[in-house]
C-alpha cells in the first residue's frame, strides 16, 4: 500500500512563497511520475503541475507556470512543489498524486494514489 503525506501549506499573504512537501511510502517510487493537484470548493480537483521519473521533465497548468516549480528527490521519495508569487486565486487544498506508471497525465484519472491535502490560504 502506497501512502502520501503532504506538508507545508498554510496561510500567507499575497506574493509569498510557500513550498509544498510530499512524502511516499514505499520502494518504488522513482518508478512513477507525480503530479500536484488543488481543489477549490465546490469543485473537481484541478491539474496544476507533473514530473517525470527522473525529473527531467515537467509540465504545468497555464495558471501556475512561471510562478509555481515541481521538482523530486528520488532518494527520499519526495517531491515538492514551489510556490511563488501567490495569488488570492491559488487558495485551495493542495493534492499531490501518483500516476498509474511513468507516463504523466495531466487529469485525474491517470493517479491512482492521492495524499489527504494540505491546505493554502492566500490573503490579499
């Protein structure tokens, strides 16, 4: 059984930074691509970035690229999410996920493991 424990959030004001902790159980980590998603309430959680299994390759959401950084530390079976400049909008519990295998997806669908969420606040 797979387990991942997210840490990190929090409240702040906008144009703070904020950095994202994710913690996986389990031996095969490196074996599968991560993504982070957030969910606003009332909504379906939304894709905001994902990253390989070596790390050397990352996408990201319209609304976060250029201010938000997904990166991993295989040895540790962590991967982390930089947040900068944040917005009021970015407010939402943040998820992050492993795909199904190394392919990244950018839906939902494509994890089948999912942390209990952190929560960001961002005040203007």
């Amino acid at each position: 059984q797979v387990q991942l424990v997210e840490s990190g959030g929090g409240l702040v004001q906008a144009g703070s930074s904020l950095k994202l902790t994710c913690e996986a159980s389990g031996r095969t980590f490196s074996s599968f691509a991560m993504g982070w998603f957030r969910q606003f309430p009332g909504k379906e959680p939304e894709f905001v970035a994902a990253i390989s299994i070596s790390g050397g390759y990352t996408t990201y959401a319209d609304s976060v690229k250029g201010r938000f950084t997904i990166s991993r530390d295989n040895g540790k079976n962590t991967v982390y999410l930089q947040m900068n400049s944040l917005k009021p909008e970015d407010t939402a519990v943040y998820f992050c996920a492993r795909s199904q295998s190394r392919i990244i997806f950018r839906t939902q669908g494509g994890y089948d493991y999912w942390g209990q969420g952190t929560q960001v606040t961002v005040s203007s």
